[in-house]
C-alpha cells in the first residue's frame, strides 16, 4: 500500500541520514587524530633541531 510505501521511505531516509552522520563523525574523527599526529610528528622535529 502507499503508506507501507511511505513508512519504508522514511525508515530508508533516516537509516541513509543516520549513516551518513556518522560518516561525517568518522571523517572528523580521523581528521582530528591525524593533524594532531601531525603537530606530534612537527613536535619531534622540533626537539631534533
């Protein structure tokens, strides 16, 4: 029927919505780790000049 239609629709989009946030998390996440290793890697330079 149209509204079992519209039910998996939503169930569907905020799945994708919800994937799709915690995708960005991630993305954030890594973003944050690795440029803090950058400044970490920047650091141990610095102590061997």
């Amino acid at each position: 029927t149209f509204f079992d239609h519209v039910v998996c629709w939503c169930s569907w989009l905020s799945c994708f919505r919800t994937s799709k946030e915690e995708e960005i998390l991630d993305w954030k996440r890594q973003e944050r780790s690795s440029s803090s290793t950058l400044s970490l890697n920047i650091r141990q330079q610095e102590g061997r000049l």
